[in-house]
C-alpha cells in the first residue's frame, strides 16, 4: 500500500496481460484474478484501466474489497481514499443507523456511563468472535461452537442474557465495565440489540436462545435451591444447554390444548411424562428441557434432563438449522418431582410471567435487525446509480425512506420507554402489569418489520430476494421476520391480550 501511481500508469494496464484498475482511488491489480472473478473474465476486460468505483459499489459490497484486500498495490499519487472502513467496535455514521442515544449529537435520559461502556465493549465482542461464527454457521448449518461458548461464559455475556438478578452479583462482566449489581435492563437491552448485528437469523437463535427464555423459569420459580444453583453454575458456565419445550403440534398459543402428560407415580417420588413437542429452539443440543406438561387437575412445568425416552429431531424451517429447531418426544421419562417449577397444577403462572421477558428480548431484536435494513436501504438508494442519478433522488424512494425510518424510531422510544418502567417494578408487578404493554409493542414491533422487509425487498429488486451479494441482508431479513411475528406469541394474541388487558383495568368513563 505504499507505492502511488498516476491514473496514466493505471490505464496503461488495460489489457488481460496487465489488468489494473481503481476503485475509490486505490489501485488494483487484476491480471491474475481474471479467471477467478465470479462473474466472469468479460466484466473485467471492460474495467480494465479505468477507474471504476461507480460500478463496483453499484454491484458489489465493500466487504469484498477487504476480502480481495492482497490485490491492491497501491494508491492514486496525491489522492485518499475516501470510503470508510468498519473497525470491530465502531458506530456507523450512516443517519438513523444507531438509536438516538448512541448518536452522539443527542441526548438520553435513560443511558449513563455504564451503558455505554457495555456498548462498547458488546460491540467489539461481536465484531470480533461472533459475527464470523454466526456468518458461517447460518451458511453450513452447523450448531453453534463450544468456543465461542466457552468465551460469552467466561465474559458473562451468557450470565447477562437472564437480564439482571442476584445470579450477576460478584461477576466481572466483559473485563469490569459493569458492576453486576448495577446491572439493570437497559444494559440488557444494550446486550440484545448488539447481539443481533451479526445478521444472522438463525444463529440469533442458535446463539444460547433457549436459555434466556429457560433459565429465566429455573431461577424464578423453582423450589429446590440445590437444584436451582446447579442448573445455573452448569448452564451460565456453558457446561450444559437449555431450551424451552412448550409448543406442540396441537398447541400453540393455545397453551390449556397442550396433550404432553406428566402422571406422578405411586410412590410419588416421580412423574412419568410422555407427548410431544414442536418447534422447540436449541431443541436439538439441549442438555436440559423446561416442559409444559396437563398433570392431574391442570398445567404444570418440569424440568426434564435429556435420558432415555427423550427422542430429538431436527425440523428445517426457513431460517438456518443451526437453530437447532427440533422436534421432541418424551416416552415414559421419569422425572423427579423436585423438578416442579412452581406448584402442581398451576404452571400457567409460570409460563406467563415468563414470556414478558422473551417478549420484550424479542421486541428488542426485531426492532434493531429493522434499524439494520434502514441503514442497508440508506447506503443502497444513496450508491445505487438508475437513470443516471442515485436511487434516492427518486422521490417514491424517499417517502418509502422516512415510513421505514419512522417506524424504527417509534418502535425503539416505545421501547425504551417499557425498558424504564421494568427497570421501576419487581418481577412480579412486572407479570401483572407489563403483559399487555409488552405484547402490543412485539405485535407493532413485528407488524412494522413486515411493512419495512417489503419496501426494503422492493428498494433492492432482484438483490433483496438473492442470498448474496448486495442485497443478503434484506434477503435474510424479509425470509426470516415472521419468526418475530409467530415465537413467543402471534401477533394477534398478543394484540388481544393488549387490549383485554387494558380493559380488565377500564373504568366507567362515559361518552
């Protein structure tokens, strides 16, 4: 990179013997890459000793430079470089790209210090160890690697996806750039939406999803204290893995029409629990099972150890398998009936008051991966050349541009402003008062990622439904969305719940 040369030099080499060309005043020399350029020798030779920075970043992403990063051998004499290049941990630049109160011309009353040095380091982390991981994984399918286990175990990234608790006191999180006491749920919400920034659909989930939504019960309502502080130390340590094993193929939403049984044996030492279950996340290398169950005279929640009886097979869904979706039979297991979480018969406390937390970790994410497809949809209609002008000189772009952008930033205010209401109530006040504001954030949240993966899709054309290249993010984010909109709770559930809810507390105000 420290020799020059004049754009002379370069368009002297413009031949297939010599192949030079710039691209944002850098020089590249191609002449031994002609037979290994995906889209074939012809485009090349057409290049070949201009400066085509115009028509590369009209077809390719700027990763591809840094991967091709051997075949330059210099720069323009008396020119810079003017296209910025991502550092791991940097914030982008691009309007509208981060929320608010990462940008630094504004102001939160919401985030201190604290936050944003979790931020920081949140960011780095993924840059660095997971995005690669997640990129590959989404591609191959395969699940997720001990590793990069072992490292979110040892910085306690795993430890703060439970959101904050006693299970955090006394943790050096991320090297000391929070006290776990301190912890609260906008640096949860920090730790989720940086998370998400791989853009990965599937790894999201393969990335130790079925413990925050799992974890959560064990800590919360289960009654053996050894049992409970195992549990943890095995699963934070990334020793052990946990999912959530509720939906069934005859149930969904419809929690009462679950068929699972669990029947205590006669010695009432045990439950003998034999069903299904569907669609389960991390289904597939979970160690641990927390499962809904119709005992005697209602609903109750067991922790079951993987053993015999308990059968797991993978289910492809339109996301990557390294989800580890999985279908689940439980044949005759024995179960402990210390593993009861909560009492007997009454476990539908326990599963509501768990979704509010995976509801809400939910709403968080769509909400950044949808603040992802606005910075991607920014960059396009600004580079993208069409009838001679950028995409974003055509004005049914730009109306398309601000809905998306309106969308995004009502979403994370409202956001922001449930974070601070939880931040304010126990767990419990939280169950009874935040379920129908939680639900109808995730059912707006996922309603408006739908209308933002169509224009997105539409903004792109043939790129957004094409699984590299240009469009890869829009492609993943319009096939992938309706997981949002279906995990956790449909969108009319729990626009419903919204509402009864709401009027469960409706005074008798006239007109």
């Amino acid at each position: 990179m420290s020799k020059t040369y004049t754009r002379d030099e370069v368009a002297s080499n413009n031949t297939e013997d010599s192949l030079w060309c710039i691209v944002d005043h850098r020089v590249y020399d191609l002449t031994d890459f002609i037979d290994a350029h995906p889209g074939g020798s012809v485009v090349l030779s057409q290049i070949a000793g201009t400066d085509t920075t115009t028509a590369f970043y009209n077809l390719h992403r700027h990763e591809v430079l840094q991967k091709y990063a051997s075949l330059c051998i210099g720069t323009i004499r008396d020119e810079t470089p003017e296209v910025i290049e991502p550092q791991p941990g940097d914030l982008s630049t691009v309007p509208y790209a981060e929320p608010l109160w990462l940008t630094p011309q504004y102001k939160s009353p919401y985030f201190g210090e604290s936050h944003r040095r979790l931020q920081r380091e949140m960011r780095r982390f993924v840059d660095t160890y997971v995005t690669p991981e997640a990129q590959e994984k989404e591609r191959d399918g395969t699940y997720i690697s001990q590793e990069l286990i072992d490292r979110m175990a040892e910085t306690n990234i795993l430890a703060m996806r439970l959101g904050p608790g006693p299970h955090l006191h006394g943790r050096k999180i991320l090297g000391g750039v929070v006290d776990g006491r301190e912890f609260d749920y906008f640096h949860d919400l920090v730790v989720g939406q940086e998370l998400v920034r791989a853009n990965a659909r599937g790894f999201q989930d393969g990335n130790m999803a079925g413990m925050t939504i799992s974890l959560t019960a064990v800590r919360n309502w289960m009654k053996d204290e050894g049992i409970k502080e195992r549990i943890t130390e095995e699963v934070l340590s990334g020793k052990k893995k946990m999912c959530l094993a509720i939906t069934e193929a005859f149930a969904g939403s419809d929690v009462a029409g679950l068929r699972t049984t669990a029947e205590k044996t006669a010695d009432g030492k045990h439950y003998v629990v034999n069903g299904t279950k569907k669609w389960i996340t991390n289904g597939m290398f979970s160690n641990y099972f927390i499962t809904g169950c119709k005992t005697k005279k209602g609903f109750s929640v067991l922790l079951i150890e993987r053993q015999e009886g308990v059968e797991t097979t993978q289910l492809k869904t339109s996301y990557s398998t390294t989800a580890g979706t999985a279908y689940i039979q439980f044949e005759n297991v024995k179960v402990p009936v210390e593993n009861l979480l909560g009492q007997e018969d009454n476990g539908f406390q326990v599963i509501m008051s768990n979704f509010n937390h995976e509801r809400w970790m939910m709403s968080s994410a769509v909400i950044r991966q949808s603040r992802t497809v606005v910075e991607e949809c920014l960059k396009w209609s600004n580079q993208r050349i069409v009838f001679g002008k950028s995409l974003v000189a055509q004005p049914v772009i730009r109306q398309k541009l601000a809905r998306m952008i309106s969308l995004v930033e009502a979403n994370q205010a409202w956001l922001e402003q449930i974070t601070h209401q939880m931040c304010q109530m126990s767990y419990d006040q939280q169950s009874k008062q935040l379920g129908g504001p939680i639900g109808l954030l995730k059912s707006f949240a996922t309603r408006s990622a739908h209308e933002i993966a169509d224009d997105a899709t539409n903004i792109f054309g043939g790129r957004g439904i094409t699984q590299s290249g240009m469009g890869n993010v829009i492609e993943m984010f319009q096939r992938t969305y309706k997981f949002d909109a279906i995990l956790g709770g449909t969108e009319e559930i729990l626009a419903d719940l919204g509402v009864r809810q709401a009027m469960r507390n409706m005074p008798k105000a006239m007109l």
